[in-house]
C-alpha cells in the first residue's frame, strides 16, 4: 500500500438535509479531506449551503463536480436518483460513498456491482449501525462459523417516524439548514415509506453479519395517509435453505430509543444482537455450552448511530489507504433485493421471488 500523502478531494452530489447535516460537516472536519463542489437543485437554496459552509464550487449539474477532479463522491440525493448519481461516479473512476438505498431496483443495483467490478473502485452505503466494533464483531463470529451454518434470522427495527413518512415535517429537524422533503421520504412513487427509508439499514446489517443471499420473500405492509408504507412485516427465504422473519415499524413514540434486533440461529449456536439503549447486548451462546455472552455499554458506544465513521473510512480508501467496508455493494444489492420483493409482494398478495 502506498504511503498517504495527500488530501481526498470529495465532492458531494445531492447536498439536503442529511448531507447539510452529515456529510459535510464531517468532510470539513476530517484533517485529510479537501471538499472541492457540492451540487443540489435550486439556485438560492445554492447560494445558502454554500455561503453556510464556505464552499469554493457549487453547481445545479452533477456532472460539473467531475470539472473539480474529484477523487471521491458522495451521493445524497433523493432515493430515487442514487443509481444515475453512483453509476455517473464509478463510470469515471471515482470512489463512491452512497447513501441507502444504494439503488430502487434490482437492476439498477446489479448494474452498480456491475460498474464496482469493472472499475475497480470501491463503492460504499455508509450504514451506521454497521460501521461499529460491535457489528464488526458480530459479523466475525457468524463468518467465522462459531454458531454454523445459518438456519433461521429474526430481524425488528422500530423509528420514531410517523411523521416523516405521513408526509409531515420531522419533529427533530426543527432549526437545521434542510429539512427532509415529502417527495423523498412519504411518496410512494418515489421510494418513500419504511422499507427503503429504514428497513434497509436493518437489512444491510443482517447482510453484513450473515452473508446470506434472499431467495424470496412474502410480505404484508400497513400503509400511512400519503400510501407508503410506515410499518411492514415479512417472511423470507434465503439460498441454501435458511428461513427468517422481518418487522419493521415507524411507530416509535419520539421520546422512544431506537429498536435494533437482530437474531441469527444456527447448526450450532446463536448469536443476539439489541441495540436499544437500557437493555444492549451482544450475545453468543453455543449448543455446546461454550462461548458465553458479551456485554458493551454506551461508554463503548453500543447501541450508538454513528454518521461520521463510515465518512472517514470512506476519506481514507479515497486517499489509497485501507479501510473495512461495511456496506459493500453486495450488502448494497441483497438488500434492494429484499425490498423490490417486498413491494410487489405487498401489492400482490404473494410470495415474490428475488431477482
């Protein structure tokens, strides 16, 4: 590996709320960045982030950011727009960090493994909860085969978010630069609702710590007053024969902690996995009694979303260096697999095979 020497000149496309909030500051932050453009729609609104954040380029087009000779790019833009902005970045040889989803179709997303393959750079979905020792850890031990083969998955998420995806302002974004549009989170012809907004952080984890590959998927889903979905539940099949359940709810009362729950069972153990703050654990626990169960506690900043973790790995592949990705775009792609199934799913009333 070559010695870093230099910054990563990052530029940022799609720059709203979660990037005005998020990925910015942290870019500015980061002592081995330099952030060379940003780019988002609306001429005032331009002239507002950049003057609040000191940018030396903004630009309506996402293709001028290329003209500051990016090394990397984040993509933040709505849903909908991720794969023409990914597809954009890797086709002209930039590293990619790009939020979840990382596309709304499977086709769309194989054509970005597709892209990865072909490029050779790295593309990266900066989920939080997977950017953290304990999920590290988690992953290690069901890769490593300490509980075998995978057999059955339990998987529950749970947000405070009844008012993002019933079309109204999120209560906590009060005061920030942005706030989180309608047409992104709460249409239902724009990838809005729970699934993509948040069941596919829960899914990238179980991605990420299983390895597993959806074969199917059968789903039931309650829909808010703008008719995306804010509360799903579903029963999957994985290759290989593995079978598990997932639920996702947004009807978290806002003074709630965030719900985390994965369970993963197998030949030979299980491991327990809960984030929610009071009660976090990480657990392995063999049939044949050996192993035993490991605690962390909110010093050690379990159960902890973190946003800035994935941005400076991401900064530092950007620079040559190495850095453990998380949120690859396999874990990228089975996840929108997941999700595209449960969709039709929901409309159908059937099983839906993945594609």
């Amino acid at each position: 590996m070559e010695k870093m020497e230099s910054e990563a000149r990052i530029a940022v496309v799609g720059a709203g709320w979660w990037a005005c909030e998020h990925h910015i500051p942290h870019v500015k932050q980061n002592p081995h960045a330099e952030l060379v453009s940003a780019c988002r729609l609306g001429r005032a609104e331009l002239g507002r982030m950049r003057d609040h954040f000191d940018l030396p380029h903004v630009t309506e087009n996402h293709l001028e950011v290329y003209d500051r000779d990016p090394d990397g790019v984040i993509v933040a833009s709505p849903h909908v727009l991720h794969f023409e902005h990914a597809a954009a970045a890797l086709g002209r040889g930039r590293h990619v960090l790009v939020e979840k989803p990382m596309a709304t179709g499977t086709a769309d997303a194989r054509e970005l493994v597709r892209l990865v393959r072909a490029s050779g750079r790295t593309l990266m979905t900066p989920y939080g909860l997977n950017h953290t020792p304990w999920m590290e850890q988690a992953a290690d031990w069901v890769r490593a085969g300490r509980i075998g083969a995978v057999r059955h998955v339990a998987l529950h998420m749970s947000s405070a978010l009844l008012d993002l995806f019933g079309g109204e302002p999120m209560l906590e974004t009060e005061g920030h630069l942005y706030r989180p549009p309608p047409s992104t989170w709460a249409d239902p012809h724009r990838a809005g609702g729970y699934g993509w907004g948040q069941l596919s952080h829960a899914l990238a984890a179980l991605f990420f710590v299983t390895d597993l590959e959806p074969e199917s998927v059968h789903a039931a889903v309650h829909r808010s007053k703008t008719g995306v979905d804010d509360h799903d539940a579903a029963v999957l099949r994985f290759q290989g024969g593995a079978i598990g359940i997932l639920s996702g709810a947004a009807g978290l009362p806002k003074h709630g902690a965030p719900q985390l729950d994965l369970r993963v069972y197998g030949e030979e153990g299980m491991l327990l996995l809960d984030v929610e703050e009071g009660r976090e654990r990480l657990s392995l626990q063999r049939l044949d009694g050996a192993g035993g169960e490991r605690r962390m506690s909110r010093g050690e900043g379990f159960g902890s979303y973190t946003t800035r973790e994935a941005v400076d790995r991401f900064i530092a592949i950007c620079r040559g260096g190495e850095a453990r990705n998380c949120g690859d775009h396999l874990v990228g792609l089975r996840t929108v697999q997941v999700l595209e199934a449960l969709h039709a799913s929901a409309d159908s009333g059937g099983t839906v095979e993945c594609a």
